[in-house]
C-alpha cells in the first residue's frame, strides 16, 4: 500500500512556533494601546493584566516550540549544517528569556494598578515587547533559513 499525502506524520515543532511568534509582533501595539488608554482613562489601570496574559501565552508557547524543536533537532543534524542549528537554537534561548522578563514587566505594570510608576513600568515594558519582536524575528529567521536554505525540512521526507 502507497503512503498517501495524509499518511504523511509531520514534526510538531512547525506547529507550535506560530503563536509566539505572531503574539511577539502584535504584543508591542496592545502595550502601546493600553498604555496610551490608562494614561488618557480611557482604561481602567488594571487593563495591563491583558498584556500579563497574552505574554504568558507568548512565553509559554515560546518554551514548548523550544522543547519541540529540542527533539526536532536531533532529525535534521544530517541535513543542515551544526552552524545553522545551533543558531536557531541560542536565539531560540534568548526569545524564550526576553520572553520571561518581559511576563515579569507586564505583570508589574499590572500589580503597580495603584501606583503612580504604572506608567513607567508600563513604558519599560514596551521597550521590552520591542526586544522581545526583534528577538522573535532572529529566531524566526534562523528557522527560515534551516528550512528554506539548508533544506532541514528534507529530514521529514
């Protein structure tokens, strides 16, 4: 019997990179929104908790595509060069720590609701969300690259 096109198992990892990746992009702008809606009372100040949130889901997504890719890594050593993968893989650690600290930003800004510095923190924590969209766009493009330049998407063939 042939193997169909949806007999096909494909690796995990690939489906797992997508959230964090498109809530690392889209994270800065609900700060900026929130922020600027506090600080104009159109919000009320505990309005950050959705920024706490959504960068909990971002971290946590961040470390099960790490995880994934962990065992996903091991295939594709014969068929992208030891460069490439490890690349992806530091920067990977390094979006998954800007990731952490910036939990730990958003939640203060939250738990400052009574604060006067809830508008600085929440400001530290745009800048943040900014590191943490370019350290989303270095690991992306690294696995862009293993994909489309190094061909590791061959090892599930």
């Amino acid at each position: 019997m042939t193997e169909t096109y949806w007999d096909h198992v494909l690796p995990l990892h690939p489906k797992l990179v997508h959230v964090p990746m498109a809530l690392c992009v889209v994270m800065p702008m609900v700060a900026i929104l929130i922020w600027v809606g506090v600080s104009r009372g159109w919000f009320t100040p505990r309005a950050w908790l959705i920024a706490a949130v959504l960068q909990c889901t971002t971290f946590g997504g961040a470390i099960a595509a790490l995880k994934s890719g962990e065992e996903d890594g091991e295939k594709v050593e014969g068929y992208a060069s030891e460069e490439a993968l490890e690349t992806h893989e530091h920067r990977a650690y390094w979006f998954v720590c800007v990731a952490g600290a910036n939990v730990a930003l958003c939640g203060a800004a939250f738990l400052l609701h009574r604060d006067r510095r809830q508008g600085l923190v929440g400001a530290c924590a745009i800048v943040g969300l900014f590191v943490g969209a370019y350290a989303g766009y270095l690991v992306g493009d690294a696995g862009g690259r293993l994909v489309y330049v190094a061909n590791a998407s061959d090892a599930h063939r």
